[in-house]
C-alpha cells in the first residue's frame, strides 16, 4: 500500500494525533531499520494500528472494514480458496447479488482482485481491514476444515475391523480396495491438504498401539496435527503406497516414492519414505512445491558483505563455492538462489542432485540412483563430458565425489555442492579427513557459506529490553561487546548506545500462530579465501584457528547475523540461541 510518510505526516500533525519530534524520530528509525513508518508509529505507540489503517483508508479513498469479531458464512468464505487467501491477505466477507466485498491489507493488489474477478464472474469492491481482522476470518476456514476432517473419520471407522499384528500381511486385492474406498480416498486428501494450508514441509504418519498419530513440522517444528483410529491405518498406508507407486504387499523392507498433486491453487511433488517399525510402517511425506518460484540470495536473508562475496565468486568461471550445515538448514535453496543468478542462454549448468527438490528451466538436472550405480560420484564424472560451465552437485560425501569435484574445479568449471558441517571454517577439515589436498582445497575453493533456519516472528510480536541475567547469559554463546560493535556498524544503534538500550522482540501467540512464528529465514556466514586462510589450510590448521583469523578479517558469524536481525524485529534472540545450540 503506498502512503508516503508526507501524506502520514501532514494528517496526523493537523490531527495533532502525534507530536512532531516524536514522528521525525520515527521517521528517522524506520530509515534506518529499513522498515515503513507506519510500522514504528505503531511500534513506538504514538497511534494504534487501527487508527493507523483507518488514516490510510482516508488517504487511500478506501472504505475501512472491522472484521475482527465479523462471522463469515462459510458459503461466502469459501468463494476465495484458502490458499489465495492466505497467501495475497484477502478474504470474502459480503455478497450483494453480483457484488462481491473482499477486506484487503493491500486494495492496490489490482493483480489478485483482477484474478478473483476472474475467478468468480462478479463486481469485486476491495475494503482495507486490519491484520488481526483478516486472521479472524482465515481462523473460520479452519474451523470448516477440522469439521469437514472430523466427519470423514466418523464415517470411515464405521464398522472397520481393528486389524491384528498377525493380520498385517493383507493379500494385494484386499489392501488395493482399501485403498480405493472413497473414505479412505478423503483422508489422505484431507491429510495433505490441511497439511499445504498449514505450510508444512514434512508430513509424519506414526502408528501407535491404539491409534495413528500425525504431526506436522512446520517452520522447522514437529507438532502434533492430530489422532486418528487404529481402523484407518492399512487404508492410509495402502492409499498412500499406490499413489507413489510402491509395492502394496511389501510390509519388511523400507520404501521411497513420489507422489505429484496439482490443483487450480497449488501444484506439489511428495517425497514419500515408509519405513517398517514395531506397530506397522512408519510414512514420512516431504512436501515440495513446484509453481516455478524463484529464489533471491536477498530473499533467503543473506546480506551485507556476506552477499557481495557470493555475488562477486558467482561471477567467476573456476573454482568451487560451497555451502554448509545440518540437514534442513536449507543449503540446496541456496544453492539454487545462486544457480537461479547464473542462469542464462550463454551457460550451460548440469546438476547431479538427491533427490532433484525443485524443477528448474534451462538447467539439466540429474537424480541420484544408488540401486543403478548412479552415485554422486559416477554421476559428477559423466557431467564433465557434457561440457557444462557450471556443475552443481548435491552433497559430497565421500572420497571420490570430493576428488572428482575438485579436479573439475581445475579443469575450468564452476562447481556449486553442499558440505554437513557445523561451520564455514569446518568444511576444511572435512575435506581433508576425505583424503582431498590441503593445497589442492586452498586452490579450489572460492568461499564457503554457513547456514541455519530460524523462525521468523509473527505481526503479533512484543518489544522488550533485555535484563542484566539475560546479558550475562548471552556471554555463553557470543562476545557482547563484539554486538554492539556490529549493531551499531549497522546504525541500528548509536554511538552512546549499549546492548542494554536495544529493543528486541519476543513472540506473542495469536489465534492463527500459536507459538508467535510465521514463516523462515536463513542466519549466514560467508568465508572468504584469503591468503592467510589458504596458508592455514595448507598447513592443516584446525577449523578453530581458520574461523578465529577469519573472524579477526571481518567475517560475521552466523550468531552476530542473527542478532542484526533480532534487532529488526525479524527474530526472537530465543529463537536465534535455539538453532545455533542445536
């Protein structure tokens, strides 16, 4: 929504609703944490944020809606699909023959109200509502959802036999019409669907002794979704197993598949894992979204000089970048936020990837295929003979992946690839225990990324200052003095200020984000190869030594980035200590 701090400015002095020093003050703070001026008036508590909205609603020439107590008809809600609403703020709350009353919190999206327009064949009138509004209505899509689910469950153990430890061994025919019962058929829609709604990247289907537990991990959190019967859990795991085409009489043996879903809203590729265990096959469903999304560097929250040394090595022909850190710290998004920049008709990129997570346009991707010996390794040795500029490989693992990715590294190629390591500075000593050269890692590598996925805070977030007890704990895991250096480099804070001074955020739990979170990003630390790392990495120096000098040479961690960005009121610092002790 575009109203200028001017416009903001010269209302509510007349208003006289704010002080005039008080608001330049804003100004300046909104300036300088890159954030909009109606943010901090709201932060700072010089207005509300309804009369915020309202003011701009004025401004804007908008009608202003209240929806934060409003009951939809569901028949109403449900002329916008949840995911539109979700994902653009904008919810149906009135219909007046072929007029349609949809609250925004951006009216000038012209894009989605033309799509609804669309969509639904009538006279779109867009309102301007308050986040807490819109969260009230997306709360009640919900609430259908759950109905919905519980009457599937009701009407599907109706009757069903509780299925014995001795009777898991169903013949083929049985658990085939088990699987194609239409009951059945709406559980695991149900399942997957409530599952995308939520943002949920891994759905866990566990069964128990008396029931079937299914929790979903969203943001990096396992939760508990919901319980279902005992009676339901051959059909799941029958329905599940046919769509991903997997052996339907196999109940020993571990399985992997794949399962496509589209629909008008959404279009996903499910990683399917079934794994035997005590009380029946364990299935683990990762959710990967196929809609052509892109990737930003900037996006994934690098930043500052971490993000000019990627873009400065991206820009060479040799050498190899890596990135590191434990599994599902995001490390191939990264990687394809790099190849996405280094994607043009004049390069030719070639990927050998496990498993190929995101199609991409114009680049040749490869899967990984241990059962047919297509490894990491026989796979990178066939890339080079097909005259690729860039190579990207998924993990390296093992000796002769890291042999091979370096010899093409010499060989004039860019080669992009994933290291697990807790540190930049500990991928050296990685490659070294696979028998890879120090000389020949000095020569190679250009700079290596570390990474982790925090949570990032929800709308409904609160300020606060931190007490001596929490500044005396933070000594355990950083330098406090070395942030206050690196904030007040950022000109989050000034001179005279101390950490003490700071305002930080803590999550505050709203009907819609229970635990205070909404989506993720990545803290980063980017190591550059400089002359006196390459002479520490030829003479075996340990990953200590190398991240102390490249610390000493300006490289923030990715606990100092975490903290630039808590004092945005982007994270919590909780949140920031949970991912990096973990």
């Amino acid at each position: 929504m575009r109203v200028e701090a001017e416009q903001l400015r010269a209302f509510l002095l007349d208003a006289g609703l704010v002080d005039k020093e008080k608001f330049e003050k804003a100004k300046e703070k909104a300036e300088k944490t890159n954030q909009k001026i109606g943010d901090i008036l709201v932060s700072e508590g010089l207005i509300t944020q309804e009369e915020l909205i309202k003011l701009e609603a004025y401004i804007l020439g908008i009608t202003f809606v209240n929806l934060e107590k409003e009951t939809v008809a569901s028949e109403i809600l449900k002329i916008i699909p949840e995911p539109i609403a979700r994902s653009h703020n904008i919810v149906a709350f009135r219909k007046n023959g072929q007029n349609l009353e949809v609250a925004m919190m951006d009216p000038e999206d012209l894009q989605t109200i033309d799509f609804i327009k669309k969509k639904t064949n009538l006279r779109i009138l867009p309102r301007l509502t308050t986040p807490e509004g819109i969260k009230n209505v997306l709360q009640q899509y919900q609430k259908t959802l759950e109905a919905e689910f519980n009457d599937i469950i009701k009407e599907e153990v109706k009757g069903v036999k509780v299925v014995k430890d001795k009777e898991s061994t169903e013949n083929p025919e049985d658990l085939q019409k088990a699987a194609e019962e239409l009951p059945t058929i709406r559980i695991v829609d149900t399942l997957i669907h409530h599952a995308i709604l939520q943002r949920t990247s891994d759905i866990h289907i566990e069964p128990m002794e008396k029931e079937v537990l299914v929790r979903y991990r969203i943001d990096g959190v396992l939760r508990d979704a919901m319980t279902l019967p005992k009676q339901v859990q051959s059909g799941i795991i029958a329905r599940i197993k046919v769509l991903s085409n997997l052996k339907l009489d196999e109940h020993r043996l571990p399985q992997d598949g794949r399962i496509k879903i589209e629909s008008e809203d959404y279009k996903y590729s499910i990683r399917v894992s079934i794994l035997p265990t005590f009380e029946g096959e364990k299935i683990v469903m990762r959710l990967l979204q196929e809609d052509g999304k892109s990737y930003t560097l900037e996006g994934l929250g690098i930043r500052g000089e971490g993000l000019e040394l990627l873009h400065h090595n991206l820009k060479k022909s040799v050498g190899m970048i890596l990135v590191t850190g434990p599994t599902g710290s995001g490390k191939t998004t990264t990687l394809y936020a790099m190849m996405e920049i280094l994607n043009s008709p004049e390069i030719n990129i070639s990927t050998i990837e496990d498993p190929i997570e995101y199609r991409m346009p114009r680049i040749n991707q490869t899967q990984v295929s241990s059962q047919i010996g297509l490894t990491f390794a026989a796979g990178l040795r066939s890339l080079v003979r097909q005259d690729p500029n860039v190579i990207m490989v998924g993990e390296i693992r093992d000796n002769e992946t890291v042999s091979l990715a370096i010899n093409a590294a010499l060989t004039g190629h860019l080669v992009l690839s994933t290291l697990h390591t807790n540190s930049a500075a500990g991928a050296f000593p990685r490659m070294m225990d696979m028998k890879a050269e120090p000389f020949l890692i000095a020569s190679t590598v250009n700079c290596i990324v570390a990474q982790r996925l925090l949570r990032k805070l929800d709308s409904g977030k609160e300020k606060y200052k931190l007490k001596e007890t929490e500044l005396k704990d933070l000594t355990k895991y950083c330098d406090p003095n070395r942030i206050v250096e690196i904030l007040r480099e950022e000109k989050i804070i000034t001179a005279k200020q101390t950490l003490k001074d700071v305002e930080f955020f803590r999550p505050k739990a709203t009907p819609e984000c229970p635990d205070g979170y909404r989506g993720r990003i990545g803290i980063y630390e980017a190591l550059p190869m400089s002359s006196t790392i390459k002479e520490l990495v030829v003479k075996r120096a340990t990953a200590d030594e190398i991240q102390a000098q490249a610390q000493k040479e300006g490289m923030r961690t990715m606990i100092e980035d975490g903290f630039i960005k808590a004092a945005q009121g982007i994270t919590s610092i909780e949140e920031i200590l949970r991912v990096i002790s973990e």
